[in-house]
C-alpha cells in the first residue's frame, strides 16, 4: 500500500516508548499485514501498528493517540468481514494480539476470564479443559478474538439456543480514549448497579473504547449432541425459473426450522445451505459428496442435552414435508464432516475474488420470498452484469449471508440493492457482522433519529476527541 502519511512530530516516539520499539511497526513489509481486512476488499495504510502486551501499555498507546489527536483502529484476529477492523486514511492500528492470556476459568462460578486478545478458539479449550463451553462458536474461531466479538456483538452458529456475544457477557475491562481504565468483570449474574459497562461496548465496534480483558458466563458440556445434514428438496423445479426453486426450497427450509424449534428440546444450531453453494465447496475444498447430492438446499441440524436427542430428532425430520435424505453423527469426527459443508461456505467463496459479504436478518416470514428474489434484483441494480450471488446461513434467526461475487470492491449498486430489499421486508441489514464502513450509508435507514442522537451522545461523551475508530458505525452528519 502507498505510504505517504503525515506523522505527527513526536508521536511515534511516544508509541514506541508505551510498547517498546519491537512492537511499534513503521515498516510497510511490517504493517501490511494489518492493513487489509479477510475480505481484501478494505483497507489503507497504518500510520503506525502499535502490538502493546497488557492493559497498561494499551492506556499508554490511547493517550498517546488522543495526546497527537490520532485516529485508532483496534485491531484483534481481523476477521471482521465489514471494514470495521483496518485504518482507511492513515490512522494507527492497536493490535491486541499479544494480550492473549486466560486469566481463570472457574467451573464453580461458569465464568471463564481472558485478555481480549485471546482466540475464541484459545478459550474453548480452556473451557473444555473444566467440562465446560462458551455457548458461542463461529467459523472464524482460531483468529476471531474476544474483544473483537464483544466489539461486533458477534452471533454464530448457538444463537438460537445461547444468544449472541452480547448475552454470554459477565463483564469487561475497557481503556477509554483518554487511557483511563474501566473495569467490571464480576460475572455476578444479578448485579443491578447503574450502566452496564459490557452491554456499552458490546457490539460498538471498537468506537467507544478498547476491550483489554472479557468475562464470559460458560455452560455445562452436554452428554450427548447429534448432528444432522438434512437434505431438502423443493416443489418448484424449472431451470428457467432458479428464483422460484431457491423460493421453493427455502419456505421447505424455515418451516422445518420452525418446527424443530417448537418441537425438539436442546436444539442448538440450524444452519442453511443451497445446492450453488454446496457445489463451490466440495470442489473448492475437495470434500465428498453430501446426502441426496442433487438436492436443492441441506438444512444442518445440531441438538444437544443430558439425554440423547436423536430419537426426538428423528421422528420430527423424518415425515416433513420436502425432505429426501439425513445423515447424522454424534462423534466428534462425524459432527466435523458434516460441520465442514456449512463452516467453509466463506473460505469456498474467497477463492472466487474478491467477495461483497451482505449479512442480514428477515422476518421468518419473509425469508423465503426474499431468498428467491434477492439474485434478480442484484442483477438488475448492476445492469445485469455477471455477478454470482451466494447464500447461506443462520436460519434458524432469519439470517441469511448474502456473498455478491463479480463487481468490484467499490461498487455498491448491488449491496444497496439488497439493503432496500431487507428494509422493505422488515429485516436488518447487519445481522451479525456490524456495520462498520461497508454499511454505512444504511445506517439511517436502519435507526430511527432519536437513536442515532443517543448513539452520536454516547459516542461523544466517552469520545470527545473522536478518535476511536473513526469513520466506523456512525454516519457522519448530514
Ligand atoms: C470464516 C469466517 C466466519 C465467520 N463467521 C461469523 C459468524 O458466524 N458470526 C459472526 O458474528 N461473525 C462471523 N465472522 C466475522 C468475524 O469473525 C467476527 O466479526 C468477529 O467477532 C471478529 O473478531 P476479530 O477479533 O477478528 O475482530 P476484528 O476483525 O479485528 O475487529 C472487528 C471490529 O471490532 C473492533 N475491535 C477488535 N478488537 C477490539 C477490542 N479489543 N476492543 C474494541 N474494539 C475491538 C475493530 O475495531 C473492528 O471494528 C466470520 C468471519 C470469518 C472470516
């Protein structure tokens, strides 16, 4: 990336004094890597990578920062997927990458504390290591930090069953923009003393402070869990009518969903996948062919519980409507390869380019309708260009990801088309990922004016200077 910044006299020697010179990045071959978001489709030159290693040097960094006036971008796994986690005109990136150590993990109290730098994938298995888990899994889980999902509020794959990040929170340690430190990590279940500091920061994306130390409650490892790979077919079948078949075999889909949800105790994820999509996969990844390999779409079932759900699986999945074919598993092994068809949708889609990732909510009731038209309409919004358009997702919440591959980064005709779709229906354009910069233009769309004035007085009152991921979440005023 061209590197041509205006640094303030003085300030790269106050980072390099709060971190230390090896952990003060000015070298661009040193930086690149955290200039460039997973998509590859945002990001800009660092005016500086600062890699502090405990909440002490993080204060010492945002002082410095607020001290020269500098923007921030905090920085954890940099696998978000909206823009949110790369400096885009020269701001300096706070890695917290090094503050990855587990603090406790207490069974007793099922609460497990870690720096926010620790991987998702890190504090599972501490959580496992005392018959426990976290509740909360995403694909992203070996880089995925957790300050980086307190910040996007992350969801996942156990929404439907645990909430997303925002509901596993027993506290936070916060450095505010001025390097003062806050800090709650209690994990008290009733604890009703004024402002809650984690659901503050929980999903405001690095704009309101840096995360240095999360509390998670934790759940009881079940005795049994069983995964299914449903395959589904629907009525509609008209290769001159594609919308209609993916209609068709989504309404299959949610009503399935909705009826596991209502009937089968301990269901913890539904995942959906369409036939497009399950073809990238296998010949991307090279994986085996799924149960039913002509089937239109697979929904991916996972319950669990102290007593074996698969009896009550099988007899609410066998005899509905639409489906041709299950596979299930309830080792670890097997759970994995059926796992794998879902998790490694957004790694198949990368290898096509440079993807724009559309992540949003429907009204259940609309989901299939919205599924079926959502092709066409990008096609339309870009001129009928060649654009590919892939879904998957959580359905079991309604939420779907919508991967647009073919126009180029800066190109928005088709997100935006697909935004005003979703507002129309009802739903949310950011299920789960944020808003960060890909989004931004919706977000008044999406809020009405009395919330974005409570979210810009939040935003200015803990950051006056605005120097804290800005350009991220809030529109600027019109
Ligand atoms: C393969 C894949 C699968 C994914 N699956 C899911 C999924 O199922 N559900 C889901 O919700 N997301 C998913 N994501 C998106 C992503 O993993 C999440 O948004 C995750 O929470 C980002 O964590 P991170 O540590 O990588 O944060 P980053 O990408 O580094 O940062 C994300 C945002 O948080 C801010 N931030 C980071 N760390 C801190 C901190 N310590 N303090 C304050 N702000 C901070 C950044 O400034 C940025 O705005 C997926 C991504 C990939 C690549």
């Amino acid at each position: 990336m061209a590197d041509s910044l205006q640094v303030p006299q003085g300030f790269l020697a106050a980072v390099s004094d709060a971190v230390g010179p090896d952990h003060c990045l000015s070298d661009p071959d040193l930086k690149a890597s955290y200039e460039l978001d997973w998509t590859r489709r945002f990001g800009g030159p660092a005016i500086v990578v600062a890699r502090p290693a405990d909440t002490f040097e993080v204060a010492k960094v945002l002082a410095a920062c607020s001290r020269f006036r500098v923007g921030v971008v905090p920085q954890g796994g940099n696998t978000g997927l909206v823009g949110g986690s790369v400096p885009r005109h020269g701001e300096a990136v706070l890695s917290l990458s090094r503050l990855n150590r587990v603090l406790s993990c207490d069974p007793e109290e099922g609460l497990i504390v870690a720096e926010a730098g620790t991987t998702l994938a890190a504090a599972q298995v501490a959580a496992a290591s005392v018959r426990s888990e976290l509740g909360i899994d995403i694909a992203a889980r070996d880089s995925a930090t957790l300050g980086g999902m307190v910040a996007t509020n992350a969801g996942g794959v156990h929404v439907i069953r645990y909430g997303p990040m925002r509901a596993r929170l027993g506290g936070v340690e916060v450095v505010l923009a001025d390097g003062s430190v806050a800090s709650r990590l209690s994990g008290l279940v009733k604890d009703n003393v004024g402002y809650d500091l984690a659901q503050i920061m929980a999903g405001s994306e690095g704009t309101l402070g840096v995360v240095t130390k999360v509390a998670l409650h934790l759940v009881a490892v079940p005795l049994f869990r069983v995964t299914a790979l449903v395959a589904l077919r629907g009525t509609e079948h008209s290769s001159a009518n594609p919308a209609a078949g993916v209609a068709s075999v989504s309404k299959v889909a949610v009503s399935l969903a909705l009826s596991l949800r209502r009937h089968v105790d301990g269901i913890d994820a539904l995942e959906l996948v369409y036939a497009d999509g399950m073809a990238l996969v296998r010949e991307a990844l090279a994986l085996p062919a799924p149960s039913d390999p002509g089937a239109d779409a697979w929904l991916l079932v996972e319950a669990s519980g102290g007593q074996d759900p698969s009896d009550m699986l099988a007899r609410a999945i066998e005899d509905a409507t639409g489906v041709t074919e299950i596979a299930v598993a309830d080792d670890a092994a097997g759970r994995a390869r059926l796992w794998a068809y879902r998790e490694r949708h957004t790694e198949a889609i990368a290898t096509l380019g440079v993807p724009h990732k559309l992540d949003v909510t429907l009204p259940m009731k609309n989901f299939a309708e919205f599924a079926g038209a959502v092709s066409a309409e990008v096609s339309a919004a870009l001129g009928g260009s060649d654009t590919r358009v892939i879904l998957f997702g959580h359905v079991g919440d309604g939420n779907l990801h919508v991967n647009l591959i073919g126009p180029e980064p800066e190109d928005y005709r088709g997100d935006d088309a697909v935004f005003e779709m979703v507002i129309r229906r009802g739903g949310s354009i950011s299920a789960e990922h944020g808003v960060g910069v890909a989004k931004l233009g919706f977000v008044s769309s999406a809020r009405s004016a009395g919330d974005l004035t409570v979210m810009r007085r939040v935003k200015n009152a803990l950051d006056p200077g605005g120097i804290l991921n800005p350009g991220v979440l809030l529109p600027p005023v019109a």
